[in-house]
C-alpha cells in the first residue's frame, strides 16, 4: 500500500470513528483509530486529524448532541443510574412482603436489600435531585464526584428516614412496615424520576449553550 493510500484509509479511518463512536477527547479519538489500526503510530494519527481539521473535514470543537428527547435520554446510559435505582427499589420492596424472617436463607436477601432501601436509595435519589450534573463545592474527578455522593446519600438518609417515621406517627397508619415501606418507595421514585428530568434539562440545556459550544480536551 503506497503513502497516499495508507494516509487515505487512516483518514476514512478517524472520521468513521468520529461518527459512530463519538469520542469525547482527542486522546480518546486516538487510542481507538490505534485498536483499528495497529501499524499507525499515535503521531501519525494526530498528524492526520490535525490535517483534516485544516481541511474542514473534522471540528474538533463541535459538541456531539445529547439525547433532546426524554425518552432517548432514559434509554442511554446516562440514566442507567435511574433504572438501576428502581430496579432495587422494586427488588427490595418485592423481598419485604414475599420474604418472611423464617425463610432461611432468602431472607439474607431481604435483609441486604433492605438495608440498602433504608440506608442509601431515598438519600441518593434525594442528592440527584437536588445535584443532578454536579456537587455544589468542587472535587477532583468524577470518580470522587461518585464517592462524594455516596456518602452524602448515607447522610441525607440519617435525616429523611427518622422524618418519614415522624410524620407517620401523627397519621392513622402509624410506624409500621407496609406504611414505612410504601412512604419511602414513594419518595425514592419521586426523588429519581426529579433528578433523571432534571438531568436531562441540564444536558440539553448544556449542549445549545454557548459556553460548551467546544469540548475543551479536543
């Protein structure tokens, strides 16, 4: 294969990953040409991408569109987050009416499931709604963005468990399990389903502005 066929396929090469996969950086854009083509050295790769840039064929500032529908967005992976919270949701409050304490050893389940309804998921769904694109004070990256939030759930759910508690004991239901049940899957749902519409807000609203019309890694 001569130069000028080689520089064609690895052009034909980065703009059919620019289009299907959508790489958010120019680093990430790099490292999957590389996989296609492992002949092509990384140098090569930013030589040619910075040529078709000068040539008009590639906008590294262009913002790749997120889902504008509600719909679409729920079923990318940025609300992967939301079915995974009703999915234990359901799951936890599906093992506390079917599992009874006799049933060695389906009742671990229910006993594990429910301690992450009771401890973390209205806390989390509560964060998200409040938080859905990022934390009010700055942290280092997004994996400590996660651990931020974790932690943060725990403590939310300190104090929306003992009001929920509260606020049954004044009705004719009282503190019992299917009224502290019912009360918490209600607020957990209505929690994740604020935050995932509120996230998609963000994001669309993301996307037309002006001060993300570039991705500032390209």
């Amino acid at each position: 294969m001569t130069q000028k066929l080689s520089e064609q396929a690895l052009k034909e090469a980065i703009l059919a990953t620019t289009k299907e996969q959508r790489p958010e950086t120019v680093d990430q854009l790099v490292r999957r040409v590389k996989q296609q083509l492992p002949s092509v050295s990384e140098t090569e790769i930013i030589d040619v991408i910075l040529r078709l840039q000068n040539e008009g064929k590639l906008d590294l500032r262009q913002e790749y569109p997120s889902p504008r529908n509600l719909v679409e967005f729920l079923g990318s992976n940025a609300a992967s987050w939301y079915w995974i919270t009703l999915a234990l949701t359901v799951a936890a409050v599906i093992s506390v009416f079917t599992i009874s304490e006799e049933n060695f050893p389906l009742v671990v389940i229910r006993y594990v499931l429910g301690a992450i309804f009771i401890l973390w998921l209205p806390g989390y769904a509560f964060i998200k709604a409040l938080f859905p694109t990022e934390l009010p004070f700055k942290v280092s990256d997004k994996n400590l963005d996660r651990v931020e939030r974790v932690v943060l759930s725990f403590g939310m759910n300190l104090a929306l468990v003992p009001i929920v508690g509260l606020l049954l004991n004044y009705t004719p239901w009282g503190i019992r399990l299917t009224p502290i049940t019912i009360s918490l899957t209600a607020l957990t749902v209505t929690f994740a389903t604020t935050a995932v519409i509120r996230e998609h807000q963000s994001s669309n609203n993301q996307t037309r502005g002006p001060q993300n019309s570039h991705r500032p890694d390209f």
